[in-house]
C-alpha cells in the first residue's frame, strides 16, 4: 500500500522510521523559535510528536500490522514504547555517569534538602489532586471511583511519572485502568511542557545572574572526596559505548527488582525502581567510582552528551506520539484544567519552599525541581540554560525520593478516596 496517494511510498517498519527522523528534524527547528529569549529547545520535539500522534497515528498505526493465527493485530503501541524506553535508558544513563562524580559529595551537603524538597513537591501534588476530587464531587461527578481513578491518571501525567502511572492502574478496579490511562495521556502534554517552560522563565523573572549562580551551585570541597586521576587505566572502548551499554543492562535488572509494601508479598502491591531509577542508580555508583582496578568504566564526556540528547529526543518522539493519539481520543477541558493545577502547584510550592526555608541557590533549587516533577526533559533544558551539567546533581538526588513519594502517593489517593 503506497501512502497519500503514492506520495510517500513508504510501508510498514519503514514509515515507523521515516515518521521518527521526521519529527526529529521538525521538532528541532520548531524548538529553535525564541519569543522574548525562551524556547522549547528539545522539547519541541515533543510537540511535533503529539501532533503526529493527533494526525496520523491511525495511518502509522495500519502499516505496523502482523498476523497471529487469523486475526490481523497492530504493534503499533509496542513499537513506540520501545522507542521511548530505549530513549529513557540513554538519557537517564547518561545524566547518572554526568551527576556521578559529584553526586556523593552534593549528597552530604544537601541531603536534607532533598529529601524534605522531594517530599514537599509530591505532598504539594497530592494535596492539588485532592483538591480536584473534591471539586470533582461539587459538581456532580456521579462516579466518585471514576473520578478518582481520572485524578490519580492526571496526578502522574502531570509529573511526567511512569511508576506513579503503573502503580496507579494496578491498585485500582480493573474497570477503571483505561481511566487512568486516559488521564495520564490528558495531563502528560502539559506535564512536559509547563516544566520546560518553569526552567527558563524563572531565571528571567528574577533577572538572575546565571554567572554567578553557576558559581554557586559548583560544590565546594575540603578536598578529601578528590580523587587521584589516574593516567594508566584502560579503555574498554574507543567510543565508550561499553560503560554505557552495561549501566543500562545492569539498570534494567535492578529496576525490575519488587519489594512488597503490604501483606500479600510479591502478590500485592509492590515497589520497584524501574528501568528509570534502575539505569539511574547504576550510572551513579559507576561514574562515582569511575574504574575497576585498571579498567576505566568512565565514558568520556562528549560521548555522555550525545548519548544525552539522543535519549531525550528518542523518548519524546515515542511518549509524544502515543500521547497525542490519547489526547486527541479523550481530551476534555476540565480534566485539562486539573492537570494543569496539578503541575503549577507542585512546582511553585516547591520552588517558594527551596528558595525562603531552604536557602538554595537558583540552578540548585531548579535542578532539584526537575527531579521532585520527576521530569526528564526539563533537565535536558535546563542544562541548556544553566549551561552547566552540575545541575544534574540535584536533578539525581531529588529524583528517588520523588519516585518513591509519587507511587505511595497515587496508591493512598486511591484506597482513601
């Protein structure tokens, strides 16, 4: 079957193809268009990719079709699922091995910060969704489960939050899981974009100096965290793939590890780090220590960068483009609304909280709210914007205590509500 008519005669895995590089190139120049000094950067990717999603999803959708017995299935989903996750596990890889070297000192510094930021963050969340269910019921929602389970769907859409997502849909009655898929899909666009936007507006309203923050947020040593840097390792690779590939091998292993959090064992609710926290962590632990012996498991930094940005814009093309297919089937105003809520409120509350009761720097406080909003793209912007990757750090120690708020968070909702 040629497309359009014979205009695009591309079928099958093809298109699949096609349609990712395409969106590629038109999310970056879309991302490139400043007005008044802020821009989508990569996360202009993302919007092409929910318009994609919102078009011609139904197209992409019949050329990934496969036979099993009679029936004729699309895997269309599946396809772009590996897409994003093979994107999340560079990225996330990558910022561990960037963060590593720094993160255990930044870690004894700031500890308390972080924990108590990642918990303010997600309690300011939770507080907002409870907020939404009781107005839900004001107005006459006649399915209080329902709606429930569409808050607790938007709640991790607006926090960009997979786990909190999963976590969600297995707690809840089994007829209300494509409710909380709905959710997910109404909330997930602004969760991108609202932080994306956060990153790089707050530096221009307070007319930080950003040469002056980005000496701030440099950790200060005593010097007994300084490591020797040692001339005679060896390299596993020219391009340093191997460290990389490994980390997110090992990530993916640990990130399926479940611990119970009730009665039932592995049979009832349980926790887990995912692939993201998983990768994560692993990157950490290997970039902290950077060698074995004499084997240097440390990829060299311009390989981290790529790696970086190419995760990033493989995850937003494959989150973007199921997304907009959703959005576009079930979008409605008001559940709109209450996303939007749910991702302003979490990072103003946060934002205020770090800068008057725990005196952090900008790029740190901003740092750490990428990772209490658990959000992947806005730390690739500001990164960009800080130009620095030290606000990395912050982002890696917020980000578990984050994860681990949100999915205990969405399951209370659910069994309280």
């Amino acid at each position: 079957m040629k497309l359009f008519g014979g205009v695009i005669p591309i079928t099958g895995i093809s298109f699949l193809m096609f349609s990712i590089l395409l969106i590629a190139v038109v999310g970056y120049a879309f991302g490139r268009i400043n007005v008044k000094g802020v821009s989508l950067g990569t996360a202009g990717v993302f919007v092409m990719a929910l318009v994609y999603g919102c078009i011609l999803y139904k197209v992409l959708d019949a050329q990934l079709l496969s036979t099993v017995g009679e029936e004729t299935v699309s895997y269309t989903k599946n396809a772009l699922k590996i897409v994003e996750n093979l994107g999340l596990i560079f990225f996330v890889t990558s910022v561990g091995f960037i963060a590593g070297p720094k993160f255990f000192v930044n870690m004894k510094v700031n500890f308390k910060s972080y924990v108590l930021l990642g918990l303010i963050i997600i309690l300011a969340g939770g507080l907002a969704a409870v907020a939404c269910i009781l107005v839900g019921r004001a107005t006459g929602e006649p399915d209080s489960e329902r709606l429930t389970a569409m808050v607790v769907g938007l709640l991790s859409g607006s926090l960009t939050s997979t786990p909190a997502f999963s976590a969600a849909k297995a707690t809840v009655a089994a007829e209300y899981e494509d409710i909380v898929s709905v959710g997910h899909g109404i909330a997930y666009i602004f969760g991108v974009i609202g932080v994306v936007l956060f990153v790089q507006l707050v530096p221009k309203i307070t007319k930080a100096d950003m040469d002056e923050e980005r000496k701030k947020i440099q950790i200060v040593d005593d010097g007994s965290s300084i490591k020797k840097v040692r001339t005679d390792l060896i390299k596993l690779d020219s391009f340093s793939f191997l460290p990389i590939m490994f980390a997110g091998a090992a990530g993916i292993f640990v990130g399926a590890i479940k611990v119970p959090l009730s009665a039932q064992g592995l049979s009832g609710t349980t926790f887990s780090l995912t692939t993201t926290g998983g990768c994560l962590l692993v990157a950490l632990l290997m970039g902290h220590f950077g060698h074995i012996g004499r084997l240097n498991i440390m990829p060299r930094e311009s390989t981290l960068k790529v790696f970086r940005e190419l995760g990033l814009m493989l995850f937003l093309i494959g989150a973007g483009v199921a997304g907009g297919a959703s959005f576009a089937a079930n979008f409605q105003f008001i559940y709109f609304v209450y996303g939007v809520f749910m991702t302003i409120v979490p990072m103003i509350v946060g934002y205020i909280f770090a800068k008057k009761v725990l005196k952090l720097s900008l790029l740190n406080n901003l740092g750490s709210i990428t990772g209490g909003m658990t959000s992947t793209p806005a730390l690739g912007t500001l990164i960009n914007v800080a130009e620095t990757e030290d606000v990395a750090s912050a982002y890696a120690a917020t980000y578990p205590i984050a994860l681990i708020a949100v999915v205990l968070v969405s399951q209370f909702l659910i069994i309280l509500f």
